[in-house]
C-alpha cells in the first residue's frame, strides 16, 4: 500500500507569491490533517478534512487555506507569503477507523521563503 | 501554548544504553501516542496508549501513562544508532473530536 505523498518535496519562493502544496492519502483514507513544523514552535495544527469538509482549524490567519478533494486528495495553500512561512508543511491520513486516532505522515514538503 | 511538553528537549546516550523521555499534558485525554521523526522527515507512529491503559509494549519500547500525573514516559531499551531521532508525545483529548496536538520533541542521540 502506497504511503502518503506530498509535492513537491522542496521550494523556495519569495515574499509575497502565493504557493499551493499537494498531499495524496493512503488508499481508503479519507481524513487528511496538515501541520506546519517550524523550530520555534514546534508541530502546529492548521487543519484537517474528511468527506471535503474542514471538520477543524488551527490558529493561522486566512492567508491559509485548504482543500480536500471528492478522491480525498487535498491541497493547502498560502497566499502572500511572508518570511515566517518557511517551514516543514507536513500532511498526514488517518483510517476510517476513529478508535485508533493515528496518523500517517508524509515526508512533507519544506518551503523556504526569501 | 502546547498540551504536550517532553522532558528531556535533548538526550545523548552510548548505544546500548536505555533512554526514557517523559511527557506531560494538560487536559483529560482519551489516548496518547508517541512518534518517531528522523531529520527532516516525516513522523512514524511508535505507540498508542489509551486512557484506561497503564503501560504499553511494542518490540524495545515500553510506555507508561499516568493520568492521575498527567504523564507518560517512553523508554527504549537496549538503544541503536538507528534510534537517532526525534521522538515526540501527542495527544487526543476527551473533549471530542479534536486534532492531534503535538509536544515540541526530544531529541535523542545514540553514539556508536
């Protein structure tokens, strides 16, 4: 079975583009969480879906924003970036199961913001 | 602020040393779990451990949960080289359905 995938892996961009990252779950999942991993502040929530619906937001402003697709395939993006978007962006699945609350971690895809 | 919090942030032990890391949260939970991350990688899942559970094993891993404390420990016996990562607790809490909140990590060095 497939694990989870994220593109792309690497990318630099600069202040002020906006920039959309993908994340493809494991096969039969349909809940997908992203977390952004910066060394200050660690592993912080920015949202999940399920069914295409956002079923919960983190603290981020509006400049981030997602997406789930009808194939659970979902994206993230973020506009107007600034510096302090560089970071590790990490999604992650989850099966249909709700008893085990795991999740399943793609390799994430690191933005650097100049 | 975060609900999990690790203790030590760092660790440096000589392979085949035991290594424990410790975890404490804030609110009542319904499970706790524990993740690997290697350098820049994405995180694996190492354990589950649920609310009405007190110790847990899988393979060199062994986990703890207290909830009268609010704590858990993971201990790694007989460490690797390979066990070089970052390790970090996580929680879902009782209060329904809510995204998995993450501590900051320790990070563990095992010297050959």
């Amino acid at each position: 079975k497939a694990g989870v995938t994220q593109t792309p892996r690497y990318l630099i961009k600069t202040r002020g583009q906006q920039v959309t990252l993908s994340c493809s779950p494991i096969s039969g999942h349909r809940s997908v969480s992203w977390y952004q991993q910066t060394p200050g502040q660690g592993l912080q929530f920015l949202f999940e879906y399920f069914s295409e619906t956002q079923r919960n937001k983190g603290n981020f402003p509006g400049r981030f924003s997602g997406r789930q697709f009808s194939n659970s395939r979902s994206e993230m993006n973020v506009s107007t970036l600034e510096l302090g978007d560089s970071a590790l962006y990490l999604c992650a699945s989850s099966p249909p199961d709700p008893n085990t609350g795991e999740l399943f971690f793609g390799e994430g895809s690191r933005l650097t913001v100049l | 602020s975060q609900q999990g919090e690790e203790d030590p942030q760092a660790l440096s032990i000589q392979e085949g040393e035991n290594a424990t890391m410790n975890c404490s949260y804030k609110t009542s939970i319904n499970n706790l779990q524990w993740y690997r991350q290697n350098s820049g990688r994405g995180l694996v899942h190492l354990i589950l451990i649920r609310s009405n559970e007190r110790e847990k094993h899988s393979g060199r891993l062994r986990v703890t949960l207290d909830t009268s404390k609010k704590s858990s420990s993971l201990l790694i016996t007989a460490s690797r080289a390979a066990d070089t990562a970052s390790y970090f607790c996580a929680t879902v809490l009782l209060s329904g359905n809510t995204p998995l909140v993450f501590g900051k990590g320790t990070r563990l060095s095992v010297i050959a």
